[in-house]
C-alpha cells in the first residue's frame, strides 16, 4: 500500500524495497544471476548506467555521497558481492591478509592469529592463515599461493632456514614480520622485549638466593627471538659473578624442554631454578620434573615465557613473564591493513641498522606466582 510519511512516500509489499531519491518502491525486477547480480543487472534495475553504479561503488570522487549511499543500499538489497577477482584483473589488490604462523597449537600465536582476525574483520578484510610448521620449503609455498592472490598485505613470523626465493616474494607485497626477524627479509618488525624478558626472570631468580640458574631457549642465531631471549639471560648472569649458569639452547618445541630438563635434573649438581625461553618448553619440562620425582617449588624453582590460561591453575600457578599479545597482534594488523589504530600500550621505535625499516617493540610484564621461592640450601634441609 502506498503510505505518506512527510515528504517522503513509501510503497511497501511483502518484496523489499529500495530507496530512490525521497521515494522508496519496491525492488524492480533484474533477470535472475546464477552468479549473483552483476553492475550492469543494478544499473538496469534502477534505471542508471553501469558506470554510475560501478563508481559509487568503488568510492569515486565523481559521484554524490548521496548517489553513492543510494546506489550501495541497492546493490545490498539486490545481494551484490564484489568480484575480487575482476578487481585484481584491474591491478588492485584482494581484502585478504596473510598470516603464516609456524605452530597454531601454541598459544601465543593462536591467540595472536584471533586479534589480528578481529582488527581486519573490524576493518572489512579477512584474514588466511597458513601455517610453516618452521619448514621452509612449506613456507614459500604458502607465499606462492598467497602472492597470486594478490593480498592486501603478509603478517609473517618466518622459518630459521627461510628460502631466498621467499624474501625475494615478500619483497614485492606489502609485509610485516611478527615475533620474529630474519634478515632476509627488509620489513618493519614488532615484537617484545625477549632480552628484558629472559634478564627480569633470571634477575628475579638471583634476588632469591638461587646460585645455579639453567636457560632452556631456541638456538637459533639467525632469528632474532632466539639470540635475544638467550643474551637477555646473558646479562643478568654476567652481572652476578656468584651465579653459575647452565644454558641449553635447541630446536623449538616441548621435545627439547623435556629431554634438556632430564638432563639437567638428573645430574648430581643440578641447578635450583630455571628459566624457560618458550611455553612449549615449560611443557616438556614440567613433564621432566614429574617424572624424575621433584617437586615445584621445594626442590625446583621455575620462570615460564609467555602466559596462557592453564598456567595460572598449574599448582600455586607458573609464575612467568607476560607477552603484550593483543597489542602486538593489533599493531600488525593496522600496519598492513593500513587502518588507525590507537594501541593500549605505545612501542618503542627503533630504526634496524642497514635498512630504512623499523623495529616496533612492547613491553613486557613479569607475573609473579607460585613456581618460584628463597632459595634453602637442600642440605640443610630436614
């Protein structure tokens, strides 16, 4: 029925409708699209030509923000979806954004990958993940496939042995490397403060008492994380003469916390504390305590990195050094997807020597809980 409401007048059915300069009527009828409405089946339907429709769509300049708002309402009405693939025909780019991650079990990065989700998602892009598994032959090939896509951009947190032919991809697309830095490839990078990280659970360990502290960290001298978190233990050590350290540095993943942890607990003059380089080795390692019969904190004190869920109802809870997640994984997502942001925590901004490229870095936060204690001299002990 026909309805006059002010100046506007509305003509309602049971079909939608559209509205059309200060008339709103029913959606005119367009020959159905197995593929959905086109540009040129909107134009017909509203009586305009493709063009008009083609340029409010993408935003023109050319056209009234009026026609522009009319014209999308129609198309959505209609079900329009934008061919990507047409538009990369253009030359423009896809609303995709590329994560490759090297392990989606752990948590830290499962729990980045679900923030930089939500930011595109906020920003109307959508984010792929693919995971390396730390295999560089996987990683290029998820570059490949990414690169002929077209993306928006790649979020990247890259293998030790990363292929040139990878870093010459990356190179050409917009990208940002995330925890991780490999010099192959120029890019800003965002990360945490590894070395204060790993220096404030040894430091906290010495004001203890403790005398003889073991590090368990990735050997990976190539990637930034691993040579970071292992000089940042480093210096806390070297600052304390009276402290004897044991530093085991391995491959990435709760094996090497386990066999590394026996290892060391087994021997006669095992250390007192430990600090741990990755969850997955604090995995592996509680695993280790366990079955050589010692006991957190009596007989071992404990440092994990990172914090997820379960360390907080782990016994009188791990106590560990927190990792800005959901700031770092915002930061990343903006950068790339190219949209404000206004981050809870603010990154220190440093320049990488050699490159024009950035080093954006957040703060960390040591949590105290109930895997550590004073060091007591197990000797004297009744």
């Amino acid at each position: 029925m026909l309805r006059e409401k002010g100046t506007f007048i509305r003509l309602k059915s049971r079909s939608c409708y559209i509205t059309l300069g200060t008339i709103e009527a029913p959606m005119p009828y367009a020959r159905p699209n197995r593929n959905g409405p086109t540009i040129k089946d909107i134009a017909a339907a509203l009586g305009v030509s493709h063009v008009t429709v083609s340029r409010a769509l993408n935003d023109s300049p050319l056209v009234t923000e009026e026609t522009k708002k009319r014209l999308r309402e129609a198309a959505a009405s209609m079900g329009y979806i934008p061919d990507a693939a047409a538009k990369q025909l253009r030359g423009g780019r896809s609303n995709i954004v590329g994560f490759i991650l090297p392990d989606v079990e752990n948590h830290f990065f499962s729990a980045i990958a679900r923030v930089i989700a939500e930011t595109l998602a906020a920003s109307g892009m959508q984010l792929v993940l693919s995971i390396s598994e730390d295999d560089p032959d996987l990683e290029l090939r998820h570059v490949r496939s990414l690169c002929e896509a077209r993306p928006k951009g790649i979020i990247i947190t890259p293998v030790v042995n990363m292929h040139r032919e990878t870093a010459d991809l990356l190179a050409n697309i917009p990208c940002k490397q995330l925890v991780r830095r490999h010099p192959l490839v120029e890019s800003d990078v965002i990360v945490s403060e590894d070395k204060t990280a790993t220096r404030l659970a040894a430091q906290r360990l010495i004001d203890l008492g403790h005398r003889h502290i073991a590090y368990i960290g990735n050997g990976s001298e190539t990637l930034s994380t691993g040579a970071d978190r292992a000089e940042g233990f480093y210096q806390a050590v070297w600052a304390a003469p009276e402290v004897k350290a044991t530093i085991k540095l391995g491959p990435p993943g709760p094996g090497h916390g386990y066999e590394t942890a026996i290892e060391l607990l087994t021997d006669p003059k095992r250390p007192t504390a430990i600090v741990l380089g990755s969850a997955l080795f604090t995995i592996g390692t509680l695993q280790a305590i366990r079955e050589t019969g010692l006991e957190v904190p009596r007989d071992i004190s404990l440092i994990g990195y990172d914090d997820p869920d379960w360390f907080k109802v782990w016994g009188a809870g791990i106590t560990t050094v927190a990792l800005p997640i959901r700031e770092m994984a915002m930061m990343a997502a903006s950068l790339v997807g190219e949209s404000a942001l206004e981050p809870a925590l603010e990154p220190a901004i440093t320049s990488i020597d050699g490159t024009s490229c950035k080093r954006l870095t957040f703060p960390v936060n040591l949590v105290q809980r109930g895997s550590d204690r004073q060091f007591r001299d197990r000797n004297q002990e009744v």
